[in-house]
C-alpha cells in the first residue's frame, strides 16, 4: 500500500470510528446490539478494512467487543464500572477544588465559568444535549484550572469514558435546571476559597447525577429489551415455518 493508499485508509478508519462513536453515545447503537464488519462498511460505502481498524480502536477503549466467529458486540453496560469511574472522577475533581481554594493567585481561570453558569433564571439554555455539553466542560474546565495537567488528562479520558452514560442525566428537564443551580453554589464556595464546603457541594453533585443516569439507564434499557422483544414476536408472526414470509 502507497502512502497516499495508506492515508486515505486511515482518513476513512477515523471517520467510521467518529461515526460509530456517535452512534453509541446516541443510542442509535444500543449496548448488546450485534453486528458485522461487512454491515457496517456497506452502510458506510467503504471496504472492510478501515471498518475493522475503528472497530479495534473502539474495542481498546471499551466500547464494543470482538466476538469469535460472531463479529462484534455494542459492549452491555456494567454497571461496576461506571461505579468505579464516578468514584475516580469524583477524587480527582475534589482534589481539583482543594488546589484551586488553596491558591494564592487570583481565581481567573473560572471567569467564563462564572459568565455561562451565574446567570439569571431567564438567560439558562433548556436545551438537554448542549447543556450536556456545557456541563462536561464545566467539569473539565475546573480540573484544569487546577493547574495539573496529568490530572487533567485522567478526567478528560473519564469524562470520555462516561458521557454515554452521563447525557442521560439531561433527558429531564428539572435535572437542567438542578446542574445550573449546582454549579453555581460549587462556584461560590471556591471563589470564597471556602473548600470543605466546595468539596460537599462537588460531591453531592455528582451523586445526584449518579443517581439519576443509574435510573434512567435501567429505565431506557428496559424499555429497549421490550422494543426488542416486540420486534421479535412481529418477525415469528409475519415468518412460515419453512421460513419464507407468508
């Protein structure tokens, strides 16, 4: 293969990996939904071989599984996982807070934290999705402020890790209006370098979104079981015995 071959290979490889990506964070991909190389590179107008390299890089960072002779698998969700990365996320971002209320330098760092979130009532967007956005950022934004910059990149590979889990938090219009709230009483508490206080508010935080992403995942999981099932049963009643339609 030529390097321009090579190129456009893994120009396509990155594309489909961007593509794929989106579609399991959309749900358009559900988790234990099967499929195969040759069905995604024919929806996508591409060879298998680009396919197969996203489909690895996707499998390195957890999001779907290699099944022998059976091609591959949207990865379940398990639950003790995402526990885990919410504990190591909420370390990290506690011990964020601590380092910037210790300080000595002036707070700046937070200026457009403070212009998006301390708003009036009437100026908060209730747009699900990109407040969703917002609020990754915000959660970044505040590690890095932190000053460490291999803290800063754990959280952001959490972050990356948890978002498909976490935008279900903004699928309910209160809990928008909750993280504005929220984010602004943690922001308060660190611009008054009051950090025990900062601390608590972080961690009630992430608590309340913990436990509503826990709900609606099982909720919207249920619901997709049932979708399949339904899907099922139409395909048995709508087949013959000799498998032909009928």
């Amino acid at each position: 293969m030529n390097a321009r071959a090579a190129k456009k290979t893994e120009n396509l490889a990155e594309r489909i990996y961007l593509q794929l990506k989106q579609d399991i964070f959309d749900f358009r991909l559900m988790p234990g939904d099967r499929f195969s190389e040759n069905e995604i590179a024919e929806r996508m107008g591409v060879s298998r071989t680009p396919v197969r390299e996203a489909l690895f890089r996707l499998q390195r960072e957890a999001y779907v599984d290699v099944l022998y002779r059976s091609g591959w698998q949207v990865k379940p969700f398990d639950f003790k996982y995402f526990e885990e990365l919410y504990d190591v996320r909420t370390i990290l971002e506690c011990a964020a807070v601590r380092k910037l209320c210790e300080h000595d330098g002036e707070l700046c760092k937070l200026d457009d934290l403070v212009s998006q979130w301390c708003v009036p009532r009437e100026q908060r967007l209730d747009d699900g999705p990109v407040v969703s956005g917002m609020d990754e950022r915000f959660h970044e934004k505040l590690v890095e402020a932190a000053g460490n910059s291999e803290m800063a990149r754990i959280h952001h590979d959490l972050t990356e890790r948890l978002r498909i889990i976490r935008r279900l938090d903004f699928t309910k219009p209160p809990r928008v209006d909750a993280t504005y709230n929220e984010h602004q009483a943690v922001l308060e508490a660190i611009l008054h370098r009051r950090v025990e206080q900062a601390q608590i508010l972080l961690r009630a935080h992430i608590e309340e979104s913990r436990n509503e992403v826990r709900k609606i995942t099982v909720h919207m999981l249920h619901e997709a079981s049932a979708r399949s099932q339904l899907h099922s049963v139409d395909n048995n009643v709508n087949t013959g015995e000799d498998g032909q339609r009928s």
